[in-house]
C-alpha cells in the first residue's frame, strides 16, 4: 500500500478544497452575463435562463426533432448561447457556485409549466476526475435545487462506468458508440417502479441523457424523461 501517495491525495484534495473555499471569497462579485459587479446574475441577465419559459413542450421546428429514445421527453430552459452559456461556463470552470441556485431555479420552472410527469430528478453524473478537481458536480447541484423547488426527492442514483472520450470531439452516432455502457445505476440505490427525471446542464443530441435513461431502465425504472438547463444545437 502506499502509504504516502494516499496522504498527497488527501493532503492535495483538503488543499483543493480551502483553495476553492480561498477563491470563492476572492471572487470579485460580479454578473456572469455582463460582468458587472453584483449578483452571480443580474436583474438585466436573469431573464435569458427563461426564454423558454412559456413554450409549448417539445421540440421546436429546426432543431432535430426526434427526442432520443428510450426518452419520455426532453425539455430545456434556454439555447446554449449567451448568458446561459456564460452562466454555465462559470458554474463549470470558474468555480462560481452560486450559479447553481439559479440554474436549478430555472430547470425547476421550466419542468413545473412543461414536465408530463415523473417522481425523482437525478442528475447526469459528471466524471469522478473533474468532481474531484472542482469540488463538486454541477448537475448535482442544479438538481438538488430544482428538486427543492419542485418538492421532489433527488438521488444520485447514476454512476460513469468509465471516462469517455471527450463527446465534443465525435459526431452523431459516433457519441451514442461512445456512450453505450458508459453509466449504470448506482448499486446502493432502488429505481424500481420509478419516473424519473434526469437533469443536467448542457445537451446536445441528447446522447448522454439517452445513455443514462437505457442504464435506470435496466434497473427498473418505469419511465425516464429529462430536463437540462442549455441546449446546443
Ligand atoms: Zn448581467
């Protein structure tokens, strides 16, 4: 065993950790969208997590329409452009937490006008190796606000099998190889009989979410929808 590469660890992700706490303070406090000094978003900004706010469920003409099965449904707050993708970038990269009540207050509006049904958000779990370098994973965090909000339980109840080639880097079917087997439900947890709702911060063709609803099918769950806060075209 070795014994000194496990107190570096340790060591390493205590010193991450009150580096991450150390920034947070040292943050200037400033509008995700616009950068100016206030709020993580400001009153001007806000509003671009809801564009989507009051249209119709579905999937709009110009994008591509078919909601990968085994999907129930599949909605989002906004286009991942703009505010939203700055917002997203500065939950993800820039360790700027306080993002995540927002963006969970988000997903959790859009669901509530748009959602068909469902009785347990989980969140697309992101890769142990960047959970460990931020901190934290911010799907998890939206989840658990939007899940606050809509008085559902969350659980996270999935779990990455192992890392995948960088999903940016691949095209249509060759992110839904890359996906096959990627994630399976967590052993500890029980899906059977459940509707979930999957919630993560960015999708594009919907691969991931795909991949993840084929995984909590397997372990029993009776239905699987999705919300995410951004949309890619
Ligand atoms: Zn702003």
């Amino acid at each position: 065993m070795d014994l000194l590469g496990d107190v570096r660890t340790a060591l390493g992700s205590a010193l991450g950790t009150v580096a991450g706490r150390a920034l947070d303070f040292a943050l200037p406090a400033q509008c995700a969208g616009c950068r100016r000094e206030g709020p993580p978003l400001c009153a001007d900004c806000l509003p671009a997590l809801e564009v989507r706010l009051h249209a119709h469920p579905g999937v709009p003409i110009g994008l591509p329409a078919d909601i990968p099965p085994p999907l129930l449904q599949l909605e989002w707050c906004a286009p991942f452009t703009g505010v939203a993708r700055r917002a997203l970038h500065a939950l993800k990269y820039d360790g700027e937490r306080r993002l995540a009540p927002l963006l969970g207050a988000a997903v959790a509006r859009r669901w509530a006008r748009a959602g068909a049904g469902g009785d347990l958000l989980v969140p697309v779990p992101a890769s142990p190796d960047r959970v460990r370098d931020r901190g934290y994973d911010q799907a998890a965090l939206i989840a658990a606000e939007a899940a606050r909000r809509l008085r559902l339980p969350m659980l996270q109840a999935l779990e990455r099998t192992r890392s995948t080639t960088a999903q940016f880097d691949l095209d249509r079917a060759a992110r839904a190889a890359n996906l096959g087997g990627a994630f399976q439900a967590a052993p500890s947890v029980d899906v059977r009989g459940r509707w979930i709702v999957l919630v993560d911060d960015v999708m594009t063709t919907g691969a991931t979410l795909a991949a993840c609803a084929t995984a909590l099918l397997d372990a029993g769950a009776i239905g699987v929808s999705a919300v995410a806060v951004a949309r890619e075209r």
